[in-house]
C-alpha cells in the first residue's frame, strides 16, 4: 500500500501539469514540444557561445551594430519561419472537401433567396481546376459534387473506389496522399517533416522551402564566424578551442545536410515534383507509363516558379493529369529552335 500511495502522490504533479497544458497529455505532440524545444536550444547555444567566448566579436559590434543586428535579425527570422511552418496547414483533402461544401451550400441558399439563374457567378469560385484553368461551379448534392470535381482530373473512365482514400473514406485527387503520421490525407503530399512535426503539401512547401534558406543562411553565416574566431583566438584556453571545434564540425555537418536539401527541393520547384513522387514514382498508378525524364506536371521552370512563389493563396489548387497528347510533347528531345524560344521555361 505504501507503494501504491508513492506512485499516487508522484503522479499527482503530472496530472495537474496535462490539466493547465493539455498537449503534454499525447505522446505524440509532447514528442514534437520536445524537439521544438531542443532545435530552439541548439540555436541558442551555438549563437551564446559565439558571444561568450568571442571578445573580438563584441569589439566589433561596437564598431560596426549593423553587422551584428543583421545576422540577430536572421536568427530571429529563422525561428520565426521555423515555427510559422510547423503551424501551418499542408493542405488537407477534408479541407478542401469541407471548403466545396460549405460553398455550394451557401451558392444554393443564395440562389433561393434572390430567385438568381444558375448561370450566376457569386459564390461559385471554390476550387482552382489546374487542368482548365478555371473555376467550377459546384452544383447537385455535396457528395456529388466533390466527386465529380475529382472524377474530371483524371481519365475518362477511372473508377471511384481506385481514387478513394481507405482510411478518410474520401476521393483523393491526383498527387494527394495519406499521411499515416498526421492520420490525413495531403492534398500534393510531399513528406512528412518530423522536425517540423507536420506534413509538407501543397498548403505550405513554400514556407518550407523558405526555412531551409534562411537555416541554411544562418549555418553558413555562423560557421564562418567560428573559423573567424579559431584564426584570432587559436592560443587562447584549448577548452574553448575543443569546445568550438566540435560544434564547427557539427554545424558543418547540419549545413551540408541543409545545403543538399536546398538544392533537392529547388529542383523540384523548378520541375513541379514532391518528394513523393520522385522517389515512389513506379508505386503511383499515373506515373507508372511516364519516362523518367518527363516530368508530367511541369509548365516550365519560369511558370513553377510563378505558381510555387505567387498561388499560395489559392490553398486547395488542383491539377489535372496530363492527357497523352501533353505527355508526348513534353518528352520530345529538345532542339535548337526550343533552346531559343526557352521552351524550357515556358
């Protein structure tokens, strides 16, 4: 019983910290606190120790504030996007299914209410149709409608329960996929970030990508103002030099690592891919037939560029899947005239 009555009393702290922090009560997003916080502190330590050991570094703040405010101004700003895309949304099927709805609802009891033709416009802007570039009206039932709008992306003839999600119960549409972290399925599902504690989709690979810059910004700018302090400071205590070296070589590492994925992901921009789909490209059934250096969905480098960087406020933006005549022309080799017309980037 005196057991009992112990485990009892060092059980009660924790109960009464899940009731003031109810998140700390999952595993999951206690886990993903947790990393936060310990991306938070490395940040942290590898700046202190660069103010704390670097007397040269504070001289020269003295001297010049404006180097020293742009690179606190960077660190900020990285934290500051680190967190911004942890909490945003990648772009959820349910979302975009419940946006549909709600919208279709609403054109209906518009359409009651003012007795307007079915030809009228208000209200009707939902869902930004890639493929045709332009917006659908939704009308007919809820259910219908969402699953006529996913039925036109693809084929003719493509069966319903082939694009139905097993787990949401809802029709993806091309490039979407279940996420079995997040427990949703992800409208262009890129992959699921266990740093950020979130997907990457469409709703938010901007952002993303955005991070990755300015962290690997930040690496850079901070490796070099280590080495800057081994070369003036290299007599100086060896436990500060053994303390530096090793997080220059731990940061060196980080920023390697940052650099390839910067570059990973530029790359997928510039040829409207995700993750996912270059890297279980012979798993997705509409990928299947592709060549490998054809890149289905790519409108050129200038216009993925445009629509990655300037559509972010059309969140639930779907694409439509290439028909075989498109597939044909983008995998022509290029020639001279396309060379000279930039046919790669139109």
């Amino acid at each position: 019983m005196t057991i009992v009555n112990m485990c009892r009393s060092s059980c009660r702290p924790l109960d009464r910290c899940y009731r003031f922090l109810p998140c700390l009560s999952d595993p999951a997003r206690r886990s993903a606190l947790g990393l936060k916080v310990a991306l938070v502190m490395l940040h942290l330590i590898y700046v202190g120790v660069l103010f704390l050991f670097d007397g040269g570094l504070i001289e020269k703040t003295k001297r010049e504030p404006w180097y020293t405010a742009i690179y606190l101004t960077l660190f900020v700003a990285t934290l500051v996007q680190y967190f911004v895309t942890s909490a945003s949304s990648p772009g959820f099927v349910l979302d975009a299914m419940r946006a549909v709805n709600e919208s279709n609802t609403i054109f209906r009891k518009a359409l009651v209410a003012s007795k307007q033709p079915a030809s009228s416009k208000n209200g009707s802007v939902v869902v930004t149709v890639e493929g045709s570039q332009m917006a659908r009206s939704l009308l007919g039932s809820n259910a219908t409608s969402w699953t006529k709008l996913v039925m036109d992306l693809y084929p003719p003839g493509t069966s319903v329960r082939s694009l139905t999600c097993s787990y949401c119960n809802v029709e993806q549409p091309p490039r979407s996929k279940h996420c079995h972290d997040c427990d949703k399925c992800v409208l262009q599902f890129d992959h699921h970030c266990v740093w950020l504690g979130t997907c990457i989709g469409l709703g938010n690979h901007c952002k993303f990508w955005w991070y990755i810059c300015e962290e690997t910004s930040l690496c850079l700018w901070t490796g070099i103002m280590y080495i800057t302090y081994l070369k003036a400071n290299l007599s100086s205590a060896w436990w500060k030099d053994a303390i530096v070296i090793l997080l220059l070589v731990t940061l060196s590492i980080s920023m390697i690592f940052l650099l390839l994925l910067l570059l990973f992901h530029s790359y997928l921009v510039l040829t409207n891919q995700t993750t996912y789909e270059l890297v279980r490209r012979r798993r997705i059934p509409y990928l299947r037939g592709v060549p490998e250096r054809v890149y289905p969905f790519s409108k050129g480098a200038c216009r993925n560029l445009y629509e990655f960087c300037c559509l972010q406020s059309s969140k639930y933006r779907m694409e439509q899947l290439p028909t075989a005549q498109e597939l044909e022309e983008k995998s022509r080799p290029y020639t001279f005239c396309d060379v000279v017309t930039c046919r790669c980037c139109c």
